[in-house]
C-alpha cells in the first residue's frame, strides 16, 4: 500500500507518519517524552521522506512525507501514482488561534486542486481529510466533517473525498482516531489489492 501524505509545512505531517506505525503501549512513552520537547515543533521534513512501515493492522505501508515548504511543491507530482491513497493535513490551531472554517476550506481547496493537476487526469484519486491540533480545538471534529461534505461536492467526479474524516493529535498514535484511521486503512488497501493486483514487491 503507497500512502502520500500531504498538507503545509508544521502542521505534524512527520509526527503523525511516526505515530501511525506505533503500537498503543510504545505511543505512550513517546507522548509523553514529545509533549514538552520543542525540537519535536521545529522538525521539518526536506523535499520528501519515502519510508516502508509497518503500521498495526495494517501491514506494511510505503509513506511518502510530502515537504510543506513552497520550493518543494513542482516535485510532488512525481511520486503520486495510479495506486496511491492521500492524506491531506490541515492543522485546526495556528499560532495558538483557532483558524477560521473559510482559512481551512482555501488551503484544502488549494492542495486538492493541486493534487488533481499532478497526476493523470484518468485517475481519480481517494483523499482520506485529517486535521492535527484537535487537543487544542475540541470542535474539530466536527469542523473537519462539515469541511469535507462541502469539498466532496466541489471535487465530485475529480477526487473521492473518503466519508471518513480524523481530527487527532498527531503525537497520540494509540488515541481513539488514530485507530480508527489505521482501520480505515486496512480496509482501503483490501480494496486496493482488488482493483490493482500487485505486480511487484514495491506496490504494497
């Protein structure tokens, strides 16, 4: 399974790729040993980080960990492919602020025109929409849901925005949206060894 995760610079895009591959007993020293810990903040990825993990229920996933930073955008599109799945990160709190549904709606809108440009026109892509911060933003939820009902009609026909969407806390990898993604998961790349059978080691 290829999994592009993708989103702006500081959102936890890194830290959440981290806490999808931990099991619930090791999530909880590392939570505890990142809440205070400022380098965990000032972390940014370059370009892009490919790695192969094994996430609990999952199995083995081969993450792409999208940079952020503007300079890194044009490069994207040659690492999206006909059986990858996406997570666009936004990020519900910026400089402490909550951020405004319509500051959301424009830089998701933003990332999945972009992501609709950068591959093949042919392949419409699946987008699972997670949010990070949801410790500081208790609605998020629920903003998140509202956000993607509205961009599922934007895109209908272009993208397939997944009905399932997870606000968490990226650094939480055993909370109880982090599990419920990594169940998404399982599923969605079932459907994916149907409809593309695999034809080499690196396809899932």
């Amino acid at each position: 399974m290829k999994l592009c995760v993708i989103g702006s610079e500081g959102y936890g895009k890194s830290t959440f790729t981290e806490s999808l591959k931990r099991g619930k007993l090791k999530s909880v020293f590392t939570y505890e040993s990142q809440r205070d810990d400022p380098q965990c903040i000032d972390e940014r990825t370059v370009g892009i980080d490919v790695s192969t993990v094994d996430v609990p229920g999952v199995g083995r996933v081969s993450v792409y960990d999208v940079a952020g930073q503007n300079q890194f955008h044009k490069t994207h599109g040659f690492f999206f492919s006909v059986n990858a799945f996406f997570i666009l990160l936004l990020s519900l709190v910026i400089g402490g602020e909550m951020r405004d549904p319509h500051q959301l709606y424009e830089e998701a809108k933003y990332w999945l025109c972009f992501l609709r440009a950068s591959i093949n026109k042919r392949i419409i892509p699946t987008v699972i929409m997670a949010a990070s911060r949801l410790d500081r933003c208790p609605r998020g939820g629920k903003i998140l849901q509202q956000l993607a009902d509205h961009l599922r009609k934007v895109f209908a026909g272009k993208i397939i925005i997944s009905l399932n969407t997870f606000a968490l806390d990226c650094r939480k990898g055993s909370s109880r949206q982090m599990t419920s993604l990594r169940e998404h998961l399982r599923d969605l790349k079932k459907q994916n060894k149907v409809l593309y059978p695999r034809l080499c080691a690196c396809c899932y």
